[in-house]
C-alpha cells in the first residue's frame, strides 16, 4: 500500500497542501457522504472565508450555513460550527493528540479522529471511511450491510489490525485512494490494484456481490404546502428550527392550513432525502387572499423576514428552494 501510495496516491488535493488538523478536519467533515470533486470547490470556498480555527470559531452561524449550501447533511455545518468554538475555548485553538478526547468533540467520531490524528500529526490511528470499508470487506469477504453493529465490529477489528505504526498517515491516505479510485462501488479496476493476489472477492469472482447493500425499503413520500409571498422585489422567508430538515437554513414558509380558495399553486418540485422523498407543492395568495385581512397561519417557528430577491446567493437556502426561486423568477447566480 506504501508503494501504491508513492507512484499513485493523492497528493495534490486542496486540503493537502499546508496541511494541519483544521485543514484534515474541515474536508474530511465535507467529505462524510460527499466525492471529492464534489468538495473540492466547496472547500475552497470555505477556507477563503474562514482560513483559521478561530476564524470559523468566531462566525456568525448564518456565514457557515450559507458557504455549506448545497452540499447537504446540513447537521456536518452545525456541527463543525460548534466543536471549532469547542476547540478555541476549551483547547486554546489546539486538536488533542488523544483519541478518545478528540473523539469527545461534536461532529467527530472515531474515523474522522482517525484520519486528523494520523493524517495531519502521523499518530498510528486507524480509520473506517466509506473507501476503506469497501476495500476491507471486498478482501476479506466480509458479510453483512455496514449499517449491522457487528458487521461495522469487524470491519473496525480489521482497520485496526492492519494499521501500520509507521507511515500511518500515508498508510490511510493509500487506502482511501484505492477504495476511490480503483476499488470503487460500481466499476472496479481489479486488473490494475495492488491487493488482486491477495483480494479474496477478486480471486473467487464475488467482486460485485460485496459489499454487501443496505436491505432495500422503499422510501416514504411526504407532501407539504410551501407559501411564496411577494413585496415588489422582495419574498418573505422563514428561518426553519436549529435542527431536522434543512436546520438554520432560510425557506419557504409551510403552511399549515389545507388548500383552499385562499391560495393559489404556482409550482412544485420533488426533492429525495436520504429517508424520505419530500413533494413540495408552492402556494401564492390568490388575488381574493390579497384583498382580505386573514392572516396566514405558518407552521413551525415565527422566524420570518423578508429577503431582496436579487441578494438570495447570500444567504443560506437549501438547494431545492433556491432552484425553485431562480427558475419562477428567472434569477442568475
């Protein structure tokens, strides 16, 4: 795997260079759930804005949740957000060498402890990202969707085991490369990776079959009645709770009464989550609501205020809600 890493690995990716633990630990926050060349333009983005600890420490949350729009699993935001006040505060700016404390922190387990402690300070800790688990349980024919407590078990005792006590940092990094590049879900360079002799999925032709897929559960369909309210070139906007869907972001009002004559449908859109499919349907006060004194009963907190449309890439708002806004009001980035 060393030598793998030597002539093959990654060593020109943004958060490679200059690197340190709040280099390794904000992209490997970004890149929970997420492809590189997803993150890469986001990561930027972000370390321009926030190039210090203590920079994103002092941020307002709004600054965070706006740089975040559209990479989703907003909670990552949040999180970071808070275990980098964490760290100014409590640990005088400074990542703890320990794992367990560093584990102690919000938003970090032990893979992402994992990879800041060896990737950024060479300690000999082991990690467990999607890549690697791949890589694992194709070569050991590991059995059992990775969402099993014991299935994870294994795939942990095997990282560990395997884990040099040197050159750890680049030890981890040729297992991340390897699971991304050539040991992949869907097409996977058997013919050109370094394990082929040894990898035991490759050697009996299981290589498809692992690992093995989350037991498939058709997916629920949720509806919701989105209110769009507008004031010359402006649209109210409400602030949605701390946490859930789309937290401390910016949206659409929900309504809370049933349709009636009182509004209008000016438009839809579906948007698929990870546990549900969301059918949005965007209501406008009809022409009789507009003349009328009832108030519009809104759903969940009283956070409103009205935003310029032409200032809305400035704030957060989930990627869907933004879409929708550019197309009905023809708006460019």
């Amino acid at each position: 795997m060393l030598k793998f890493y030597d002539q093959q690995g990654r060593k020109d990716l943004p958060w490679q260079q200059n690197k340190s633990g709040y280099s390794v630990w904000v992209s490997e926050i970004m890149l929970q759930q997420t492809q590189v060349k997803t993150v890469i333009p986001y990561y930027q983005k972000f370390m321009r804005h926030f190039p210090t600890l203590q920079s994103l420490a002092e941020a307002d949350m709004d600054q965070v949740l706006t740089l975040w729009a559209g990479l989703g699993y907003y909670s990552r935001a949040r999180n970071l957000h808070a275990c980098a006040k964490q760290l100014w505060h409590n640990f005088n700016g400074q990542f703890p060498q320990d794992l367990k404390t560093l584990m102690s922190l919000k938003g970090i387990g032990e893979s992402t402890a994992g990879a800041i402690l060896s990737l950024a300070y060479g300690k000999p800790e082991a990690i467990l990202d999607g890549n690697v688990k791949r890589v694992l349980a194709r070569y050991f024919l590991v059995d059992g969707w990775y969402g099993k407590t014991s299935v994870m078990q294994q795939l942990w005792q095997l990282s560990r085991q395997l884990t040099p006590k040197q050159c750890t940092g680049e030890f981890n990094q040729a297992m991340m490369d390897l699971g991304a590049d050539i040991c992949n879900r869907a097409n996977p360079r058997c013919l050109v990776c370094p394990l082929k002799n040894q990898c035991r999925a490759h050697l009996e032709g299981k290589t498809a079959e692992y690992p093995h897929r989350k037991p498939t559960n058709k997916i629920p369909t949720r509806s919701a009645d989105l209110l769009l309210i507008q004031r010359d070139q402006q649209i109210q906007l409400q602030k949605r709770p701390p946490s859930g869907i789309w937290g401390g972001l910016w949206s659409l009002p929900e309504l809370e009464t049933d349709k009636n004559t009182d509004f209008d449908q000016i438009g839809q859109f579906t948007h698929t989550f990870s546990h549900f499919k969301l059918q949005a349907s965007v209501q406008s006060p009809s022409n009789k609501a507009k003349t009328s004194t009832k108030s519009f009963l809104i759903a969940e907190n009283p956070m409103l205020a009205w935003h310029n449309l032409n200032q809305l890439h400035e704030i957060a708002l989930p990627t869907p809600i933004k879409l929708f806004l550019q197309q009905y009001f023809k708006l460019t980035e």
